[in-house]
C-alpha cells in the first residue's frame, strides 16, 4: 500500500501495532507509580541529548552521552522494587487462582469483626496468583484451617506471634508471624503505622489481598495494588472477600481497573499508630 512515506505490507502494520502494544504495557506498569516522573526525566534527558546531537554540539553531547550511561545503572540500583514488580506482573499466570471457599471467608471475615470489636490489631494476607512464599518463609510454617478461634488466637495480645502477619492460601493458614515489606515512609501512607504500610507494601508487591485490623480504631480495611481501602463494616467486608477471593467477578489487577479508585481513596481517615 502506498504512502508518503513507501510502501506499507501487512508486516509493517503488525510490527507498528506490536510496538504501540508494548509501549501501552510499559505505561500500565509505571502509571501510578513513582516511576511515571522519572519517565518524564528520561524523555526530557533525551530530548536534550538529540538536540545537541542534532545542532552539533560536541562537549554536550559527550557529557549527556556518558551520564546516561551512569544514569542506567543508578536506576537500575535505585528502582530496584518497581523492577521486581513490574517483572513480577509480567510474569504473572493469566489463569484463575484456586481462591478460598466461601466457609473459609465467612470464619476469615467474622474473625476480622471479633479483632476488630477488641481493637487487637491484625494483618492478614490472602494469596492470589502470585505466590508468597518468600514471606512466608519470614515466619513460622503452619498448616492449619482456617477459623474463628485460630485466627483470634495467632493476633491475642501478648501472643508470641501477634506483631507479624499471616498469609492465607485457599482454606488453609500456611503461616503466621511473617514479615511483609513496607511502603515507603515518604508516600501518600507516610502517616500511617507500621501495620498499614505493611499491609500496603505487600499489595504494592503482588496480587495479594491484605487485609488489616487498626490497633487504635478498630477499623477493618483492605490494601489492594498499594492502595489502601476504606473502613468496612462486616456486611461490606463479606462481599469484598466474596469478590475479590471466591466469585473473583471484581479481579482487580495491578493498575486498579477493577474496583472504582474512589473506593480507596484514604484522604480522609485517620492515620492508625500501631506497632507492626
């Protein structure tokens, strides 16, 4: 086909729509992201650099020539984490997760009420498709149903394994006093205690859904896609687990195009200033 540029074949259009194709992806993993201003620092950087290739100017061209070469390495260094979760999403099975039956949530959502009630403070996460045994591995190895009483038993206060987390795999509790990896202290969530930016730094990671009980409030939250959700009822976090675990009708990937943002937006609650 004929254009003011050559000719165009069926294998041009494809490599043209392969290409958009990837950028588009690119922009899904960094949008959100502290990643999106260093992107615009990048093009920037690179614009500089052909214009002073392109009106000739040697010694600029050289020094922006050598510091991008630096600069590759420092981001590989300093965005290390957004790296292993952008791969880590590429990398993600496509398929269905065997999610939790609907008896294992109804005993994960009324032991979250009971804690809540208590304002004993707990965090708990449901594993999805991505794995999560490198922070199981963190804590102690269990192999045990999910119930009411166990879960209030592993958060009791003064119990040896309150301050950690628990990770949930289908209708089991695989393990309990793990360490999850916080969110930055100087993100939106800053305000927040050790418990929530734990809770929002694993969601960042992976697909999990985390669940979390505020220590000082009582209140029930999730974090999903390092964004942390609304206080919840009990009704509210019943259809929740329902949605995102067992009928999984409301799957929300990474980027948040599942779930309405407005739903977790958290600018207007109060920060929880609990221990881990």
């Amino acid at each position: 086909m004929p254009t003011p540029f050559g000719q165009v074949n069926v294998r041009d259009v494809l490599d043209i729509l392969l290409v958009t194709f990837l950028v588009y992806q690119g922009y899904l993993l960094v949008a959100g992201t502290r990643a999106v201003n260093v992107v615009r620092g990048i093009l920037v950087f690179a614009g500089v650099w052909v214009a002073a290739q392109v009106l000739n100017l040697p010694t600029l061209s050289y020094l922006l020539g050598r510091a991008g070469t630096v600069g590759i390495f420092a981001l590989v260094v300093l965005f290390q984490p957004e790296l292993r979760a952008a791969l880590e999403r590429v990398g993600r099975p496509r398929g269905r997760d065997t999610g939790a039956s609907g008896a294992a949530l109804q005993d994960l959502a009324r032991a979250m009420e009971r804690l809540a009630e208590r304002k004993t403070g707990a965090l708990i996460a449901i594993e999805r498709r991505t794995p999560l045994g490198e922070y199981a591995a963190t804590g102690v190895s269990l192999d045990a149903l999910v119930s009411v009483p166990f879960l209030e038993a592993l958060f009791a206060r003064n119990a040896p394994l309150h301050d950690g987390g628990v990770i949930i795999q289908g209708s089991r509790v695989i393990s309990a006093g793990c360490l999850f990896p916080l969110q930055s202290s100087d993100g939106t969530y800053r305000r927040y205690g050790t418990r929530h930016r734990a809770a929002i730094g694993l969601s960042e990671l992976t697909d999990a859904v985390v669940l979390v009980v505020s220590e000082e409030r009582g209140s029930m939250r999730i974090a999903l896609a390092g964004r942390l959700g609304p206080d919840l009822n009990g009704t509210e976090l019943r259809e929740q687990l329902r949605a995102l675990v067992y009928d999984r009708t409301a799957f929300m990937e990474p980027d948040g195009s599942a779930l309405d943002p407005d739903e977790l937006d958290a600018g207007s609650d109060v920060p929880a200033r609990e221990s881990p």
